[in-house]
C-alpha cells in the first residue's frame, strides 16, 4: 500500500490530526500539519513555508484552532522534500509519534524570554524526552497563559497554566470546563505538567482528561494537589482582539484560509512595523509585535488590502465554516462558499448571533454550541439552532436556498 492510501484509510478517523511526518489525505491532496515552536514563526520561517505551499501544494493554507499551520493540497512524490525543507528550518520533530503528542498553545502576546515562553520551551523538550508521554491521545493539549488582554486561558485545554502575578494557576479540564486547582512557581510548572500527564496515563485508556470518570478525576487531582499552593483570585477574561492591542496588532484569515501569496506579503508587512515573529492563536488570528501604533496602524492598512480581517466587527467573523468541497472528501457541500454567503445574509437580515457551517457532522471547525448551525448533507444542509453539529435537525434547505433560514418564523 502506498503511503497516501495508508493514510486516506485513517482520513475520515475522528479524533486524529495531520501532522509533517504523518500527514492526511483529502479532497485536494495531503494535507501537512506544522506545528510552530512556542507558538509562533519566525518571519522567515513564515515566507519559507508560503513558498513551500506555493511551491509544493496548491497555494492553499489553514489557520487551525490548534494554534497550528497546515499546508493543502500536496502530492505524495512532494512529500519528501517538503519534510527536508521543513526540517532544515527546525520545524520536523524527531518521530510522528512526538510530533503527535506536542499540542502546546502559548500566549500569543507573550514576550520572548517570558515565562510563559520558557515554560513552552520546557514542556516541549518534556515531551519530546519522556517517550512514556508518547501513549497520550494526540488531542491531548496543554494551554500556557500570561493573563493579558489576549488571553486563550477561556480555550479548552486537559492542561491550563495561567499567569498570576508571580505563580500560575493551574486548571485541569472536566466535563463541566475548567476546575482551577491551585497555583505553582514558573519553576515548578514542568513538573506540575509531568504529574498530570503521568496520572492520566495510570488511568484507563481515554482520548482527554475531561473524559474521566470521577473517581479517576479525583486520582489525578490528589496526585497533582500536594505540588501547588493556594489558588489566588483572577478572572478568566481575554480572547480575541483585533486591531492594534498592547504593543502588537492582531489580524485574522476569513475562516482561517490564507493563500500563500496572502502569508508572504503579510511576512513583509510585518517585517516592515518592526516585528520579527507572526504569533498563532486558537482563534486562527495572527498577531505581531510592532514598533508603535503608526507601523501598527500601517501593518493593519496593509493587511486590510490585502483580503485579511483587521476590525473586531467584521461579520465573517461571526462565522465559523471548514473547508467542505472539494477540498474535503467527507463533504458535499462548499462550506465557506456558502459561509460568505451566510456572513451577508445575516447581516442583512440582522441576525447577531454565532453561525456554524460544517461540510459534514464531525464539525472540524467548532467543536462549540453555535446559534445556528448548518451541517452539509448529500448537497443539502441540516438546519440546528443551538447546539453542535450533533443537534437535532429541525429542518433541510437547498444550498441555494439559505436565505429562508432567516425567516421570522424560523429566526424569532
């Protein structure tokens, strides 16, 4: 069997991700999953894997909500020099499996020498060192906070270490969400980390901590408990911001697609407002460091002109959608096609609320309640108010058809 029909056999496996040394199959080719180091390219590295993409793929390239970069579109003889080139820029990991497990997300505004940043650097040499951590499911996935005004401490994650003054808290995920647990000292943090991932392993096989059974929660829990000190008080705030924000600018991909052509000039104009890294985020935004507000401001101009959301109140932005056809075998439907088309009818029709559509029912691209959700069905769309890609359908409609959905009868 060749390697791209080994890989399509696991394609369509829920709960698996793409990766460089293990990449996936789909409707426009491999798809290849490179996973910045503390959670951010060098400008450099960022041209290099425009290229890359243009080169070598079909031009197409993903933000994820995995704080992740995926190159599209790729055929099975390029594979090879894609992996050299990018393990010539440091970004191949030693094995898929390690490669696999590293599902670190770092705050996008966290300096560099920080210790949000140097905790990101232990934890990854943790990983890539403990080859017992090699048996965590591959959605297994740590979160490290500064608590700034971009927080992702609000982004689920089975390991949340969030900046408190001097310490970190440290949450771990259950069914109901986080449960902060207490707090540690930055040097402390690689070992609470251990301890929670090492418990979790002595439990039976599950894909995430929230999965646990209580009494394997509470064994997790008792384990890491003795490593922490008393939990200060914070608020969860933060999330997404765009625009210009305490230093640097911060610049979202409609639906998380930029073009290579995108990636690269965007590089230039980041270079050009003084930064040096483009920083990923869950929320398939980019943000930079920048010399002031005027090259802020400029960097923003330019990525504006470039077809690239720079302003809070964008109606896209309301919208989550993945690839659907025909970049991806699993839909028949245009997804984000008929996401923009859903952007400008709801804001025509005044309709504020979240808005997911998905090519099928595994719902890549939010695994979140939404307010109204279409779910792509042999050419058609389920149509779900409040709930996931798993809700009940209360009605079909047409993909040429959408604008019904914003009836009053169905929208009240």
């Amino acid at each position: 069997m060749s390697m791209a029909a080994a890989i399509e056999a696991r394609s369509d496996v829920k709960g698996w991700c793409p990766g460089v040394l293990r990449p996936m199959q789909s409707g426009d080719g491999l798809i290849v999953r490179v996973r910045p180091r503390t959670g951010v390219f060098s400008l450099d590295e960022a041209r290099a894997l425009a290229d890359l993409a243009e080169r070598l793929g079909n031009g197409h390239i993903d933000l994820t909500r995995r704080a992740n970069l995926q190159i599209r579109g790729l055929e099975e003889e390029a594979l090879a020099e894609l992996q050299a080139e990018l393990g010539r820029l440091g970004l191949v990991d030693s094995d898929a499996e390690t490669e696999a497990v590293r599902n670190v997300m770092v705050a996008p505004l966290a300096g560099v020498g920080s210790d949000v940043r140097r905790i990101a650097i232990a934890v990854e040499a943790l990983l890539a060192g403990d080859r017992r951590l090699l048996d965590l499911p591959t959605k297994f996935g740590l979160s490290i906070d500064d608590g700034g005004p971009v927080s992702i401490a609000g982004e689920r994650a089975d390991i949340c270490l969030r900046a408190v003054g001097k310490n970190f808290a440290v949450g771990l995920d259950t069914r109901e969400g986080t449960r902060w647990l207490g707090a540690c000292a930055p040097d402390a943090a690689v070992t609470v980390v251990s301890t929670v991932m090492h418990a979790f392993l002595d439990c039976a096989p599950h894909r995430r901590l929230r999965d646990l059974a209580g009494v394997d929660q509470a064994r997790v829990q008792a384990a890491v408990s003795p490593l922490l000190s008393k939990l200060p008080s914070f608020e969860t705030t933060g999330g997404r911001v765009l625009g210009l924000v305490q230093g640097g600018a911060g610049i979202a991909a409609p639906f998380g697609r930029l073009e290579a052509i995108q990636l690269h000039r965007l590089a230039d104009l980041a270079a050009t407002a003084g930064a040096r890294e483009l920083r990923l985020s869950p929320w398939r935004t980019l943000y930079m460091a920048v010399r002031d507000d005027a090259a802020g401001r400029a960097l923003l101009d330019g990525a504006e002109t470039i077809g690239l959301i720079v302003r809070d109140d964008d109606p896209i932005l309301r919208i989550e959608a993945c690839p659907g056809a025909p970049d991806c075998t699993s839909s028949s439907v245009d997804a984000r096609g008929d996401a923009r088309r859903m952007a400008r009818l709801a804001s025509a029709k005044g309709f504020t609320g979240s808005i997911h559509v998905s090519g099928c029912a595994k719902g890549c691209a939010r695994s979140a309640p939404s307010d109204l959700v279409l779910v792509g069905n042999a050419g058609r769309y389920q149509v779900i108010r409040h709930a996931t890609t798993r809700g009940p359908v209360e009605r079909l409609v047409d993909a040429d058809d959408l604008e019904s959905i914003f009836s009053e009868a169905f929208c009240g």
